[in-house]
C-alpha cells in the first residue's frame, strides 16, 4: 500500500513548479499504526484519501464516534469499504483508537 | 524540539517517520496510545520545519505554538496550512495555468497570472487567515471533545495580501442579470472521483465587496506552494473555508449548489447563540461559517515559561474580529475576578491582527491564571470559558484565551 502511493506520487510530478527550478517534493510521514486486530483492512482502505494522522489527531473516540466516522467515509465520501470490513475496521478503532460507551461520546 | 529538525529535514521525498511510539512497544496498561498523539515536526516545501498533523493532504502548523502570535505578521514560512484532498499538483506551470470566469458572465475570461498581475489594478490588504476550526481542542472544556482536527491555536495568521479586486474580475467579465451566487473552485482533488469535490460558494452581492481578493502575493513574495500558489481567494473578516486555494474556476451561478463541503462540513445551528446543548450530535439545522468572532490569543508566557518572582512579565498577543475592530483587550491575572485594559498596538487595517501588551510584575511565587479577553467596536465579546455555546464540529471557538503559568 505504502508503495503505491509514493508511486503515485512521483508520477504526479510532471511539469515545473514556478518558484523553484524544480518540483516541490512532499515529505512523507509514516504515522504509526497499532498492530493487530486486523490492522491491514484499516491501511487497505483508511489510507487512500488521507493520513493515518488524520485518525492520531482526533485523540480517543467513543464507539459510536468511530462507527459513524467511517460510515460517513463511506456515505459522504465514497470510500468502497463492504460492511463486514466497516465492522472490523471500527473494532479495531475502538480498541486501539477509542473506548467501549453507549452513548454518543 | 530543535534536535528533530536535522532528522527530519532531508529536503527530498521519503521521510521516515519520527515516531514509532505504537507498534514496537506497547505499554503494559492497556492503553496503546497516547491520550494525546504528538506529531513529529518536519520540514515542507517553502517552510521551517512544521508540526506535521498529517502530510497527506498536509495539515501543519508553527513549531512555536503561541509564540508565533506576538508579532503582527505570520511569516510566510510559519503560515498554517490546511488542504482538504490529497490530490494537490506538485507543479503549477505559469505558462498554462488559467483562472476561468464563467458562467453567467457576458465574457468569461481565461487569465494567466500575468494577466491578472498587468491588466487589473494591484490591492492590497492586511488580514487574518482563519481555520473555521481553529483552537477546536478547547472545546473539551466545556463539553464533550467535538469532531475535527483538535487544533490549538495553530490555525490561523495573519498576512498582507496583494492581488486583484474580484470585483473588477467580475465586472471585466460582466455579470449577468441573473447572476445570484459565485462558485469558487481551485486544483485540489480527491483521491477517488466520487469524493465530493472541495467547491465553495458565495452570495454575488458578497462577492462584489470591495475587500475580497484573488491574491498573488502573501507578505511581498509569490504565495508559498502550500498556501495555495499560484492565486488564492482572500475573503477578509471570514474564516478560512473559502478562501479557495490554488484557484482556477470562478463560476457564476444562478441559483445555489448544494455541495458536501458549503451544506454539511463547515457549518453550525442555525439558531441565534450557532450552538446546541452540548454532546447533541449533527442532527440539526445547519448554516455555513462565514464571519470571524472577536478573538484574542496569549502570544506570551506560555504554560511552560518559567517566571522569575521579581522579573517584569511582558504579557502579548494579538486581537482581531469580523472587521469592525478592536476596542479593548482585557487582562486578568487572578482568575477572571479582576480585569485590566492591555495597551494597544496602532491599528494595521481593519481585519489584521491588533498586537496588544500589558505590563505584570510577578511579586509573588505560585500559580497564575493569565486570561485575555477582547471587545469589538459594536461590542461583541469573547464568552468566558464555561459561556461559550458548544457545537458538534467544534467551529468559531473564541472563550476567553487563558495561560496558566507558575512563579518561582
């Protein structure tokens, strides 16, 4: 997955930048992912619109706060994510990213 | 922090990661992060090294958190920078690029930055740049953490502007009779077709004000790439969402669009107080952002300065608003049961910051309470910390700035 984005990325770089007599070349960061519990369906998808950091920033969310955000991934942003792949993706989330509560937050 | 930089900067392409705090040794509780993920600090294109909240699309901010706000311009170098998509060119070619205005024009353009910078009257104007969700994180204090990148005070700056009046571009192009709003688009896209694009608009009797700019220049030099080279959008007095970035479309439309990021992302109640009983989720009636609250920021001390008892404490930071101006910056150092009146700085234009100071003689050793508390010309004032109304995307926070700081 990693691979496919730097890819991605070098090829995007095709005309020259104005400022600088060559292209502008955008750091990447490895935000760190916790291990486990099926992480490697959360890089598959959670990865292709944005930065884990993304995630890191939001601090720990409740379950309902991580089951709505990926299903508004899905539904307002159109990630192709099956429902049974939402599901492992949120149990990861609230394991490593959040808390088990019944209410909203 | 400074001992990262060298680390980090490696000028080209791929950066390993500075921080492996997850997935080689998780802790022996049962907390595998952080309650509060730190991210590494890493040097971009055009600027010093930054706190890298994410890189893809990039979202950084001053490595010097409220120290960057004790001086009235944001070099360019330490602006925030906040994009919304990963897909951003890499390159902007001068010779092709163009900014089309279309739409319910007599004559739609197509400009090159040359253009814009020869044919139409240069402007300038000094104003602030701010995330609609800046300083979110603090709305903690007063409900639930909201949704959102938990910005401190990180998000915002304040630059000198120059470009051409949207105006004349519109007018150049003639705006139709049934011209009603001005749809504002720029090259940054999403990574799949179907994500909503990042489309912005505006009202056309808004747009015609005479303050809002395509800007080319941000402090005297070209934009930097991250902040949206070649031109921008500079809506003075509102917050950032849309002062569109590397813009090219000005489309005029004749009736409103509805669009992911105008209808449902950037948006609060649309009651009188914009706020809901806190922990109440989205489901209430929504109004975009627009203008700016009055605002104020400790530039200086910071939590971790160590005061001397005995040494003078220059207390700064900056004020702004909507653009009606500030009247009075508010100090208290005991907890918000005294206040005195901060001294001034001139003021540098309507929708800039105003440097405010105020002289402390810290006599006595223990802990304090610094508090910053601004009012506007039409006497708007920040809400205290425990006053101000909570909203779900955690937007426009303004409460009363405080520092807590101890003396030794």
């Amino acid at each position: 997955m990693k691979k496919l984005f730097l890819t991605a990325l070098i090829l995007g770089a095709t005309t020259l930048f104005a400022q600088v007599d060559k292209p502008v070349e955008m750091p990447y960061v490895d935000y760190p992912m916790v291990k486990g519990d099926h992480d490697e369906v959360a890089q598959q998808y959670c990865l292709i619109c944005h930065s884990w950091g993304y995630i890191l920033n939001q601090g720990k969310k409740s379950r309902p706060y991580w089951k709505g955000t990926v299903q508004k991934m899905v539904n307002e942003f159109k990630a192709p994510i099956s429902k049974e792949d939402q599901q492992t993706i949120t149990n990861y989330l609230v394991k490593h990213y959040g808390y088990e509560t019944t209410s909203a937050h | 922090m400074k001992h990262l930089n060298r680390r980090h900067f490696l000028g080209a392409g791929l950066l390993l990661g500075a921080s492996t705090l997850i997935g080689k040794e998780l802790p022996a509780k049962p907390i595998a992060i952080p309650q509060e993920y730190v991210p590494p600090i890493i040097a971009f294109p055009e600027k010093k090294p930054m706190v890298a909240i994410s890189d893809r699309p990039p979202l950084l901010k001053s490595a010097k958190g409220r120290e960057l706000f004790t001086q009235p311009i944001t070099p360019n170098d330490e602006f925030f920078v906040r994009w919304h998509l990963p897909d951003i060119p890499t390159f902007v070619d001068l010779s092709t690029f163009r900014l089309e205005v279309k739409g319910e024009v007599h004559t739609p353009l197509s400009l090159s930055v040359d253009d814009l910078k020869s044919k139409f009257e240069p402007t300038e104007i000094t104003a602030v740049l701010q995330c609609g969700g800046n300083s979110r994180k603090y709305y903690k204090n007063v409900g639930p953490a909201t949704h959102g990148v938990q910005w401190d005070h990180g998000a915002m700056g304040c630059a000198v502007w120059k470009g051409v009046r949207l105006k004349d571009l519109l007018e150049h192009a003639g705006v139709k009779e049934s011209a009603r709003w001005v749809g504002l688009n720029g090259l940054e896209k999403p990574a799949m077709e179907e994500t909503p694009d990042f489309f912005r608009e505006m009202a056309i009797a808004e747009a015609l004000e005479d303050q809002i700019l395509v800007a080319y220049s941000m402090n005297g030099e070209d934009l930097p790439y991250l902040n949206g080279f070649p031109l921008r959008l500079v809506i003075p007095g509102h917050f950032a969402d849309s002062w569109v970035k590397m813009l090219t479309e000005i489309t005029v439309l004749d009736r409103y669009q509805k669009s992911f990021f105008m209808d449902v992302a950037y948006t609060v109640p649309d009651n009188d107080c914009e706020c809901v009983v806190s922990g109440s989720d989205f489901e209430y009636k929504r109004k975009p952002i627009a203008s700016m609250k009055v605002k104020s920021v400790i530039g200086y001390p910071s939590s971790d300065t160590v005061i001397k008892k005995g040494s003078k404490v220059k207390v700064a930071g900056v004020a702004f608003d909507q653009g009606k101006g500030i009247k009075e910056v508010m100090i208290s150092l005991d907890g918000g049961k005294s206040w005195s009146a901060a001294k001034l700085a001139a003021e540098n234009g309507k929708y800039s910051f105003r440097m405010w100071t105020y002289e402390w003689d810290a006599k006595i050793k223990g802990d304090f309470s610094i508090m910053a508390r601004a009012i506007n010309r039409i006497g708007n004032i920040q809400p205290q910390v425990d006053e101000i109304g909570w909203n779900a995307g955690g937007y426009q926070y303004n409460a009363v700035d405080v520092v807590n700081v101890k003396i030794v």
